[in-house]
C-alpha cells in the first residue's frame, strides 16, 4: 500500500499505471452493476484509485473506502462540503460511513 499524501496529484504518481484498463463495474451484493468508471479523460484519477484498491483489498469495504479516501486527498474534502461534485469519492464517504461493500470488476484491453 502506498503512504497518502497531502495531495492527490502525489498520490496518483504512486499508483500501477492504467494504461491497458478499459473500465471498472462495481457490484452490490446482489450482483448488479451499480457504477462503471471508463478509461476516459476527467475519470482517470478515480479509475486509478479503484484499480489500486481492488490490488490492495479485493473488495470495496469500509477499510477500502477510508484508505481510498486518504488517496483522493484533497478532493475529499471538496467531496464533503459540496455532495454529489465526486461521485466516486461520495461512493467511498458512504461505504466509509456503513454502507454495502461492493465487488470490484477490472476490464483490460484484449490482447
């Protein structure tokens, strides 16, 4: 696991590139698709953040989540006072806060 950082920018230097992943579903209990990041610009950080935690957890827990939170850095606390600007991170604060884990599905680019 990587030492967190004030910044995210730092924080996303220490994480396995995403060069060959396509998208991340992540799943209820049930099984149901409940969000897909896509390898697109302005998703990178938290396609990132969400391969790192599937490597490092398997799972999307609450210990995920509040890890996950320490790497989003500053945008946490943007993600607190202004709810539903970062989706992403609103997921991690509410299975921080008890919510249902989710599984996590890593696509890669064929070949």
């Amino acid at each position: 696991m990587i030492s967190s950082t004030a910044t995210f920018r730092d924080n996303l230097q220490q994480l396995p590139p995403i060069d060959d992943v396509q998208r991340i579903d992540l799943f209820d209990p049930s099984g149901a698709v409940v969000a897909s990041i896509e390898n697109q610009p302005g998703k990178q950080g938290s396609l990132a953040v969400y391969q790192y935690l599937k490597l490092c957890f398997g799972i999307l827990d609450a210990r995920a989540a509040e890890h996950g939170l320490l790497v989003f850095a500053e945008h946490t606390a943007d993600a607190r006072s202004r709810p539903g600007a970062h989706p992403n991170i609103d997921r991690l604060l509410a299975i921080a806060a008890g919510g249902a884990t989710l599984s996590i599905e890593v696509h890669t680019v064929p070949g």
